[in-house]
C-alpha cells in the first residue's frame, strides 16, 4: 500500500489559499499533513535554483503556532534538511536573519486576524516569495510520508540579537534619550525585543498591556478601544510616542504625543522622506499625500499586497538608488542598500515595524510637528467583517460598471473616476477617494476613505459602511 502523499492534492483538499501575504486558513484547516505538505513543497519549488541544506523557522504568539512549526519541521525532515528554529520573533527579524545566512524560512503567523485562524509565510533565501512563487507551491506534486511525526524544536536565538543589532548599530546610543516611549505589548512577537532596543538607545521605556491571549490587532482598523487606550495613556504617563505592532511585528503602530495613532501610509511618508528615498513602490490604496509631497522621482501604485510593492522594485533599481516601499498598513520595505546616519543600511525587501518607528522618534521635532509638514490629506478606513469574498466581488463589479445609484443614495454628485487595480477606487469630483475591495486574508470587505478633512473621511465612511450594510 503506498504510503505517501502528494503535496498539490493535500493543499488543494485542505481549501486553504495565498492572500495578500502567505497562506491563511482557519486552524482547523491547517492539520499537520497541510503544515508538512506546504513545507515539503516550497522547498522542492525552489531547491533547483539554491543551495542550502538548512531552513528556518518562527512563529507568532498564536496557540495553534507551535504545533504548525512542529508539522512544517516534520516536513523538511523527510527532505533530510535541517531545522533551525527561533521561536516567537517578528517576521522581519525572521526573514533578516535567513537572507543574511542564504537560506529559505517559512514563519507561522497569521499577522492580526482572528486567533482561530492562521497562515504561513515563505521567504526564499533572497527573500519573500512572489505570487508566481505562491502557483509554483500550489502545483508542486512532491512525495510526503503519511507519516508526520512531531517533535520538540531546538531554540536558537541568534536571529533576535541580529535583530537587535541591525538598529542598535545604526543609531547612536543616546538616539533616543530624553524620550518618553509607551511600548503597547498586548500579544506582539516583538513584544521583548522592542523595550530591550529602545533603551539601548536611550529611551525611557514603559510597558503597556501585555496580553496572556491573542489580541489581533489590526493596524489598518484600530479599533475603537485601542484608540482610548492610547489617549489614555499618553495622558497618564505625559510620552512623546507610543509604539506597537500587529501580531507578527511586521506592521507598525505609533502614537504621537497626543495619543493620536497615525495612518500607517502617513508613517511611511515621513520615513521615506527622512531616509531621501529616490522612489517608491506602494499600493493604489494609500494616501495621496505621497505624490502631493513633491518628495520622490518616482512613484509607482501597485495591487494591494507585499508581494507586488517588491515586484516593482525591480523596474526601480533599474534607474534609481534609493528605493523603498510602504503599504497602508505602516510596513515599511527597504528595497535597495542605503546610507543612514553614514553608515550603510542593507536592504531588507519584506515589511518592517522598526525602521519607520525609529526614524520618527530619533528626530528632536515631535511627532505632530512632523506631521504638520505634510500635505494634508487624511485616509480613514475600516472593515465590514464576515463579508464573504464573493459578495465582495459581486459588488464591486456592480459598481464598476455604474456607481451613479451608489453615489445618488450617498448624496454625492455624479462626477467621478474609476481604478480598478485592486478593488473599486472611486476618485470624486472633489478629489475625496471612495475605495472598497475584499480583504486578501479573512472575509472582510474593506472601506478606505481619503479627504481634505479628518471630518468629511469620518462622516463619508460611516456612510458608505451604513449603506453597504443595510444593502448587502
């Protein structure tokens, strides 16, 4: 009797798809056999174009998290390869460390969706996996033993310290002293790294709602409570920021000293400009402030997703030599080596929390002065959750082919534009940006809004979401 499986088979049967970054499914989903078999096949999907003999291994906080690495683990061992295994790390501290050292990883995060999901994220020894890539795995027929056997993993903890030392080096020790720094922990992977980097720099660091459970937070849809909690804090504790992540550590947060959150593109402004960025690849969703800076050579929109701001970056180094990119959740993706502070910062094309964080918060200026050197265009957004993605479709493929009843029952005159790269881009006859689109990792159907005015963004999403709720 055969005792084998074959990897497309057992992923296809599992129902379990890529989205805008990795492969995400409920955890039921994600059995031992589906963890092995997308580890055996991204690893035979690129062994012919690498040499290596090792892959590493993360994971988030998550519950389910363990077990999948012990499942990926048992799937490279049938290929005879070793495991080096860095527990609870942010993925970029993941994929920097595996770049540095020339082999493949995969980590396990399902970044800030909900705790009974998961996913798995892949980086080639040169980095993260394109969307070709993701086909290439999905159709890969290798061999798996049915028999998956799990095991303890070792920890190492060198990618951490070269984590830690990527920044610590690039920055003085005193970067950031006289700074006040909340550091929001709640279930972040980053969780003890960022207070130990941070006063190494010279901050004054408190920490802030550490979490035993999984808290998904979302950096694009903050809610409501975690807005307060900021303003809160900031006024307890009188910092000059507040610093956080999403799960993975791969999306940052930041306060000003308000207690204000700032929109994650925004962020990624600030820090292109203060990097003098040449030119930038980010997705169509992001703020318009961008090119209104007049700060860039170039600037490239794309489909939202990693995997296709670093496919740009290509095209860009083609003609220019300080490249960068940012998506609207506030990860930052270095895509070319650059001079910081006179010395050389490497290229680390994967999204990151830390360097748009420490850019801001080692200049004297605070945040909000910052900010008021901006064109000011303010992004708002929000989800409208157990959306299934079909009826995101169909909507947007009504609308696509006439958004006039849309806008009418909105009160909106009848003169705008349309993008369709990813989602539906409405652009009004005021400039004010309708953009909705499926969300490429739960099913949610995500709403952002771009006006002149906190205001008018505020008041015109909660419109549009009333009116597709009450319409669905």
């Amino acid at each position: 009797m055969d005792n084998n499986l074959i990897t497309s088979e057992v992923i296809a049967d599992s129902g379990i798809a890529f989205g805008t970054s990795g492969a995400r499914g409920l955890v039921t989903d994600f059995s031992p056999e589906v963890c092995a078999a997308f580890a055996t096949a991204f690893i035979k999907s690129i062994d012919t174009q690498f040499s290596f003999n090792t892959v590493a291994l993360a994971i988030d906080n998550r519950p389910s998290s363990y077990l999948m690495a012990q499942a990926c683990a048992a799937g490279l061992k049938q290929l005879s390869l070793n495991i080096v295994y860095y527990g609870v790390i942010p993925t970029p501290a993941l994929a920097h460390k595996a770049m540095k050292d020339k082999i493949p990883s995969i980590m396990v995060t399902g970044s800030h969706i909900p705790f009974d999901r998961n996913g798995l994220k892949f980086y080639r020894p040169d980095g993260e996996i394109t969307k070709v890539d993701e086909q290439v795995i999905l159709a890969n027929k290798a061999a798996l033993n049915k028999e998956i056997y799990l095991t303890e993993l070792e920890l190492d903890k060198a990618a951490v310290q070269a984590y830690i030392s990527r920044y610590a080096d690039l920055f003085s020790h005193d970067a950031l002293a006289r700074k006040k720094i909340g550091i929001y922990e709640h279930s972040s992977a980053g969780r003890d790294i960022y207070k130990t980097l941070f006063e190494q720099l010279g901050a004054e660091v408190i920490s802030l709602g550490r979490s035993d459970k999984f808290v998904p937070i979302d950096t694009e849809a903050v809610s409501d409570e975690d807005q307060q909690k900021a303003l809160n804090w900031s006024n307890e504790y009188g910092f000059d920021a507040i610093f956080s992540t999403d799960g993975d550590g791969d999306r940052p947060l930041i306060a000003d000293e308000n207690g204000n959150w700032l929109r994650g593109d925004i962020l990624g402004l600030l820090c292109s400009q203060l990097l003098n960025i040449d030119s930038l690849a980010v997705p169509v969703s992001c703020n318009t402030a961008i090119e209104l800076s007049n700060s860039f050579k170039k600037v490239v929109r794309t489909k939202i997703g990693s995997p296709y701001v670093i496919a740009e970056f290509t095209n860009l180094n083609k003609e220019h030599s300080n490249i960068a990119g940012f998506e609207a959740n506030g990860g930052y993706l270095l895509g070319s080596d650059i001079s910081v502070n006179g010395k050389l910062l490497e290229a680390l094309p994967t999204r990151d929390a830390l360097l748009p964080a420490l850019m801001l918060l080692s200049q004297q200026l605070p945040i909000s002065a910052q900010l008021k050197k901006l064109p000011q265009r303010f992004t708002v957004s929000d989800r409208l959750q157990n959306f299934p993605r079909e009826d995101s479709f169909a909507l947007i493929e009504e609308l696509s082919t006439d958004a006039s009843t849309f806008l009418s029952n909105l009160n909106i005159k009848q003169d705008y534009s349309i993008n369709l790269i990813d989602g539906l881009r409405i652009t009004l006859h005021n400039n004010e940006v309708i953009h909705i689109r499926p969300s490429g990792n739960a099913p949610e159907l995500r709403c952002y809004i771009e006006s002149n005015t906190e205001k008018n963004a505020l008041s015109k999403l909660e419109s549009v979401l009333n009116y597709l709720t009450l319409n669905r």
